[in-house]
C-alpha cells in the first residue's frame, strides 16, 4: 500500500522489540476496539507434513566459489563468510568441502555456534532464554548455564562485547549486544570477530539465491509449466520479482514475512525516510515515480512497506518494480486491509509466512485479456503501465509446531471499492480463492517444496474463514477462526 503522492504522511511504525500485540479473536465473538482474546488456530486448511514442516533438500549442494562468482560476493563479505560458516557448520556430518546448500544454510542459522550470524528467530529464542533464567527475579544468568551450545556462545559474547565480561549475562547486556548485531547489519561491517543480524526476511531471500544456483525447489520461486507467464526473474535482498516488462509492472513479488522480524524490527526504520525510485536493475527502460504523476492511480506496493525489518529493506519495497497502478480506495482501505490482516496473522501465531502478491488482467468472466483489451496509464507515451484488473496474495503460512495452513485471494481493482468495514469485509471474503485457481491462471507452480499430497489439500481449500477486529486505523484480518 503506497499514498498517491510521495509526501510524507503519517502511517503506523513496524512493532518494536517486546512490545505488546493485540491478539486474534475468534470467529463470531465480539471484540471491542483494544480488547485482548486468546490466539485460536485455524479449525480447518491446516496440514501437519509427515515429519513436521517442509523439508530442504540435502542434497543439492553448489560451489561456494561459482556462488561468489555468480552475486560478486568476496570472502570477506558477510554473504561469503556466511557460506564458508555453513559449509564448516555442516562438517559433522562430513568434510567441509567447499559446497553448500539452503538445507545446510538453515541448518547452520538454526545453531549458530560460533556466533557470526544471527536471524531475528535466533535472537528472539536467546531473549526468551535468558527471560526464562531471570524468572525467579534474578538480575543475570550465568553464560555456561544456557541449554544449548550456541546460546552459551551467543552468551559469551554479549558478556564481552556488551557488557563487562564477568561470566555474568543480564537484560541490559543481551540488548546491548543485540543492538550492536544490529548496528554490524545496517552499516555491513560485521566480521568474523563480532555479530551480525540476518533478519529472516533477508535470510529466506539468500537462501533463494542457493537454491536457484544448485536446483533446489524453493517457497520463493514459482515452477513454471510450457504456459507459464513470461517475465524477467529478479532476485533481491529481500525478495524475488518476476517482472513483466511489456507491461511495466510486476507478475508477482515474493517474499518471507516472520513474526521473529516484526518483533525484531529497529523502531527507527521508517517509510518517511524511503522514496519511489526505477529498479537500478531495469536501467534506463524502468518505471520512473514520475510516471504516476497525475494518472489518478495510487502507486500500489506489492510487498507492503511495513513488512520491511531493517531501513534497507524499506528502501528496496520502494522500487518501481514493486509497484502496480491501484485506484484510491481500493490500495487505501481494501488493499490495505489485506495487507495489514496478513501481518497480524504471522504476528499473532509466532509462525512465518510464504507470500506471493501480484496481479491479474481478466475479463469479466475471469478468463486472461487479451493484450489489446489491457487498459494502460502513464503520464509518458512511451511508456505505458498496465492497470490489472485484479490483485492477488496467497499465503503459506508456517507455524510455530510445523504444522502448514494456505490462504489465497483475487481481489478486484476498482475505482469504487469500499472505503468502510461493512464493505470491505464482504468483498475480502468473496474474494477467498483456492491457490490452484492463481496457479492456473499464471502457469506457475506457487509452492512446488510442499508434498504434493500437502498442495492438494491446502491450494484447493478456501473454508478457513476470515476473522477481522477493531486495529488503528483500518480493520484488520488475523485470517483464523477457532474450532
């Protein structure tokens, strides 16, 4: 969801580090505006794979030096230091040897030992690890006292590096350390000596980039059949763009949200501080903000802005390949809506989410249009954007048991869409879709990692209902209902 107009505006700050959350409220239950109510789990549209979550493949491994050669990426980077890490990390299972894969990258991330990386889900188990020893009242916990070796590590080195190194790790040491990962994230001068934050968000985008390079299914990239939409394949910091040139806006835009990076989120990163700018990857043929300029559509953000972790992630959700036309109340209320009932469904579970938003041309009887049938808008004639007729988002939502739940929607893009509740929650619900509906019509494969015993209970199932409350603004949808 973007303003019409660049300016700053005043719209609502990511959620800090252990701030309190409004919790989810189950189906048919009123809740009054601010009330809390307990977190229910969907009833149905739930799976629980054999063995728990999807699994990484373990065996597709690739050269860390045709990776580095590949992204430019040097042995002193923390992307190079990083694979180097992993490769050693997996060294108990075999000789390090120059080759990795996403599997070992996450294996690796999951149990830190040496400390160099750290993702937001990492740093909210040391929180909650240390809150767990300071619950009878004591004011610190001693670093060789942590269940697991990589948390005794993580221990250690804040003791050190944020505090006074006396063996001893409290509250205030933990944050400064962790504040200091942070601070190694932003400027990109973590090494091997200190600690540096990976938000997941930034992780499950690397972790793409390996998987493509070794063949690896991965949630972030699509499987094309011999129809599939055409498009430039774009990999970024924090997500992937299948690009369609011709028409100058995104396919669909992909990208992990987690509530460990909505915790995680630094309090001073802000959309004030990010403008629309061409993708440096498209050149001189990109979109341009100016292009909006006076066209009457609102420049329409595939993944939201607020679902950024750190101010680099912000800037990158303001490039123009992000953006699709969307008229006023729809990008505004209904869209956003959306937007903000998806985060607040990955919020309230503790899990993490696979999200693929794009968008649609059809016809009014829900069949592709052909190319002379698009309407088009731009403020330069050689360069006309497409206006979709319909926006899509489906969501793999991962939870925090392992257990899988999927929820699509195509929603009409419409001048006069809804600006109030009692008419933007009939229209979200009438817009549920099963995924297999999406994958049909883009000739994509959206989640080709699942079993296919898994995608064809969850990409043909809409019965998950939609639950929206009272939040800011808007009304949001936490997308479950209770049994």
């Amino acid at each position: 969801m973007s303003s019409r107009i660049p300016t700053r505006v005043s719209t609502p700050r990511p959620t800090p580090a252990n701030a309190a959350v409004p919790t989810a409220a189950p189906a048919n239950t009123a809740v009054p505006a601010g009330a809390d109510a307990p977190v229910s789990a969907p009833a149905s549209n739930v799976v629980a794979p054999t063995g728990g979550s999807w699994k990484r493949s373990a065996t597709k491994e690739v050269a860390i030096s045709d990776l580095q050669q590949k992204f430019g990426w040097t042995d002193e980077s923390w992307q190079g230091r990083l694979l180097h890490a992993a490769d050693e990390g997996a060294a108990g299972n075999r000789a390090s040897n120059g080759q990795v894969s996403a599997k070992e990258l996450e294996a690796y991330l999951s149990a830190p030992t040496d400390a160099q990386f750290l993702t937001s889900t990492a740093l909210q188990q040391q929180r909650a690890a240390l809150d767990a020893k300071l619950a009878g009242g004591a004011q610190s916990a001693k670093v060789d006292s942590f269940d697991s070796p990589w948390q005794q590590s993580v221990a250690k080195r804040a003791d050190l590096l944020g505090g006074n190194g006396d063996g001893e790790l409290s509250a205030d040491e933990l944050t400064a350390y962790i504040n200091a990962s942070k601070a190694n994230q932003a400027k990109g001068t973590g090494t091997a000596a200190n600690t540096q934050w990976v938000p997941d968000q930034q992780m499950a985008a690397f972790q793409s980039r390996v998987a493509e390079v070794a063949g690896e299914v991965d949630p972030l990239q699509g499987v094309g059949s011999s129809g599939a939409t055409p498009g430039l394949n774009m990999l970024k910091e924090y997500s992937r763009t299948l690009m369609d040139t011709d028409k100058n806006v995104p396919t669909f835009v992909s990208y992990m949200l987690s509530a460990a990076d909505v915790k995680e989120t630094p309090a001073d990163v802000s959309r004030l501080d990010s403008t629309f700018v061409r993708d440096p990857e498209l050149k001189q043929g990109g979109v341009v903000d100016s292009d909006y300029n006076n066209t009457g559509f609102d420049r329409g953000h595939m993944k939201p802005a607020e679902d950024s972790p750190t101010q680099a992630a912000m800037n990158e959700s303001h490039y123009m390949s992000n953006i699709a036309p969307q008229h006023g109340n729809h990008n505004q209320q209904v869209w956003r809506t959306l937007e903000r009932g998806v985060s607040e469904m990955v919020k309230e579970t503790g899990g993490k989410a696979y999200i693929v938003t794009g968008n649609l041309y059809l016809d009014d009887k829900g069949k592709p249009l052909p190319p002379e049938s698009l309407q088009t808008t731009g403020s330069k004639a050689d360069r006309q954007i497409a206006v979709p007729t319909h926006n899509f988002k489906t969501v793999l939502l991962e939870l925090p048991n392992g257990n899988l739940s999927m929820f699509a929607y195509m929603v009409p893009n419409t001048k006069e869409g809804p600006s109030k509740k009692e008419g933007i929650l009939p229209l979200l619900q009438q817009s549920r879709v099963p995924v297999d509906q999406l994958e049909g019509l883009l000739g994509q494969d959206l989640y080709a990692q699942l079993p296919k015993s898994v995608q064809d209970k969850l990409e043909k199932d809409t019965s998950a209902a939609g639950v929206f409350q009272q939040q800011s603004l808007y009304e949001s949808a936490t997308l479950l209902r209770a049994p």
